[in-house]
C-alpha cells in the first residue's frame, strides 16, 4: 500500500526523507545478517572439521 504524499507533514520532500531512512535502515539490516550469517557459516564449517579430525575413521581421512 503506497503513501499518499499528503499524508505527511511538509507533502513530497518529508516523504522523500522517510523512504530514503527506511531505505537506509532495510540495508544496514541486511549488512548485518548477511555478516552475521557468513560468521555462523564458519563457526558451523570449523565444527564440522573439527568433529572429522576427531573421528578416527580411514574414512574421513
């Protein structure tokens, strides 16, 4: 559902300033969970071989 300019203070310029702090807000969020899941990837990746090298299996070697 779009806002109508007029349904702000000040018309077209406030509502322009609000898209651009939401825009804003939805792009540091997704920096942020993108970061954060590349960081749990990892730990994740390390566990897993961590578990294979405990395992002493010619298998896993």
């Amino acid at each position: 559902q779009q806002a109508e300019p007029g349904d702000f203070t000040g018309g077209v310029g406030d509502l322009h300033t609000l898209h651009l702090e939401i825009l804003e807000q939805t792009l540091m969020q997704c920096i942020l969970e993108e970061h954060l899941w590349h960081h749990s990837e990892t730990l994740q990746l390390d566990a897993a071989e961590q578990m294979l090298d405990d395992v002493d299996d010619p298998y896993f070697s």
